[in-house]
C-alpha cells in the first residue's frame, strides 16, 4: 500500500515538473550592461550611460569622472547619456567600465557588489554590506 502512494507520487512529481516554465538562471545576479555607444560628431556617446549606473548604484558623476581620466577624454553628462570627446572604441569603454567595477564597486574579501562608498575623515572607504568588510579607496 505504501509503494502505490510512492508511485502515485512519483508520476505527480514528474507531471509537475513538466508543467514548470523553463527559467533561464545567470551564473551572476550582477551583470553590467555593456556600453551602447553612437558617435556623434568628433564625440563619443554612451546612450545606455544610466541603465548602467542603475547597476553599479554608484553616483553617475563618480564614475564619469573615472571614465574622463581613465580615457583621457573629457565628458559631459547629459540627462540618460554621457559624452566623451573623441571616438572611443566600445570594447575600450566597457574594459574601463569593468576596471571601476573591479576597484570601486566589488568586494574584496567576498567578491560581492553589495557595497558601499563612504566617507570618514577625508579618506573614501569601499564598505561591504554582505561581509563588513572595509577597505580604502583612491580619489578620482
């Protein structure tokens, strides 16, 4: 009697899990939009500039700031977009882009991106909310 529950359960099981919708699962919750340039002019414009600020929750001038030095190019945050004087190859951009996450957003004792910038006396401190680790940051 109790093998026929078993077997009954057993078909119900597999009836279910055919019935599930396929879900596709990223390796990583945390994946960087990679930059959507257009050039305009003698400018380079990363129209997709905020969906990746949304992403690294850091402050878009922050990391602007980072990009114009890195890439020594000027630019101009403008609403959705930032422009960089020159034409600047995507795969360029996108390795910077990888380079601040590395440094400024990424935990380095867990390797999580649940951080953090945080000020204390003068001195810019990466704090991570998933392990507590703290760790100092250079200026821009």
């Amino acid at each position: 009697m109790m093998c026929d529950y078993m077997d009954e359960y057993e078909k119900l099981l597999e009836k279910a899990k055919k019935n599930l919708p396929d879900v596709k699962k990223s390796s990583s919750r945390f994946e960087i939009p990679r930059a959507q340039i257009e050039y305009v002019g003698r400018q380079t414009v990363i129209k997709n500039f905020i969906s990746i600020i949304k992403v690294l929750r850091r402050n878009p001038e922050h990391i602007a700031k980072f990009l114009s030095k890195e890439l020594a190019a000027p630019a101009t945050l403008k609403e959705q977009e930032l422009s960089l004087l020159g034409k600047i190859n995507s795969g360029i951009i996108n390795r910077r882009i990888d380079e601040y996450t590395k440094e400024f957003v990424m935990c380095s004792e867990c390797g999580k991106p649940d951080t953090s910038i945080e000020k204390e006396n003068k001195i810019e401190i990466l704090k991570c909310g998933a392990c507590g680790a703290r760790r100092a940051i250079r200026k821009i």
